[in-house]
C-alpha cells in the first residue's frame, strides 16, 4: 500500500473508531432498567455482568478483569450489595478474602443485559462470518495493540502544563 493510500485508510479507520467510541460512551453513560425495580449504571450493570460470568471471583480479580482500580470496584460492589444484586462470601480457604456471587435479582439483571446486548449478535455474525481466520486474526491483533497503546498512555506521569 503506497503512502497516500495507508494514511487515507487509517484517517478513515480513526473516524470510524472515535464515532463508534463517543457514540458507545453517551450509551455508557445512560442508566437502564434490566428487569429488576433498579436502575443500574453502565458500571454496576457490567460489574454485574463479570460477577455472573465469575461466580467467586474477588474484588482483586474483579478489578484486573474489568481493568480498574480495586477501590473503584469495591463502591460499585457495595451499591450492589445495598441493592441485594450481590452477595459477599467469605472465602473458606482464606479468612481475608470476599467472594462475590450474584443474588436472584442480580441474575435477573445479568440475564436481561445479556439479552440487551443479543440485540447486535445477528448483525455481527453476519459480518463475522464473512471473515476468514486470518481476518479473525487481524482484527484481534489490532484490538490487542489498541488496548496496549491505551495501557501505555495511561501509566505514562502526568507531564506539565507548558511554560507560559
């Protein structure tokens, strides 16, 4: 591919990409009812979500999983937990550690996201399977750097602001 020719497909990617991101994150932002009497923000819905696909996992499991900070996670958790979605434990085999797992209203919840997010699965497999596996393996090599660049930038230190 000349030059020309990659700058103009990555421009193009790059709009493609920031429209899907900024249109995803006003979805993030909007608070849904799935099933239960409460409203539940993108975090808490998705804590949900990783808690249902990982009964018994920890709060430190829980936060590498979903790629924030263990505090940030121990107040979606407790928000949960005041709303009776999910269950703390204790962990037999360590006095320390809290296992979490989700209540009967949470499995409502994460079956009504599951069923929200169904919505995009027939378009997707249409396209997907449209790829072949070296496609397949493209696509995933290129969401793989795109989560390390993002890994990179954000533990870089705060530079500061510019002499005036």
């Amino acid at each position: 591919m000349n030059d020309n020719r990659y700058h103009d497909s990555f421009i193009l990617l790059d709009t493609l990409f920031h429209r899907v991101v900024n249109k995803m994150k006003r979805i993030e932002q909007k608070p849904r009812y799935f099933g239960t009497p409460y409203l539940l923000y993108p975090s808490e819905i998705h804590t949900i979500e990783s808690v249902g696909r990982h009964p018994g996992i920890n709060v430190t499991g829980l936060a590498d999983l979903q790629g924030v900070t263990k505090g940030a996670v121990s107040q979606v958790i407790r928000k949960l937990v005041d709303k009776n979605m999910v269950i703390r434990m204790k962990d037999e085999q360590n006095d320390r550690d809290v296992l979490l797992k989700l209540s009967d209203t949470g499995r409502v919840a994460y079956d009504a996201h599951e069923e929200f997010h169904a919505r995009i699965y027939p378009e997707l497999t249409t396209v997907l399977d449209e790829a072949d596996e070296k496609t397949m393996a493209f696509v995933e090599k290129l969401f793989k750097s795109m989560d390390k660049f993002c890994d990179s930038v954000l533990n870089e230190p705060e530079s500061p602001p510019p002499s005036p």
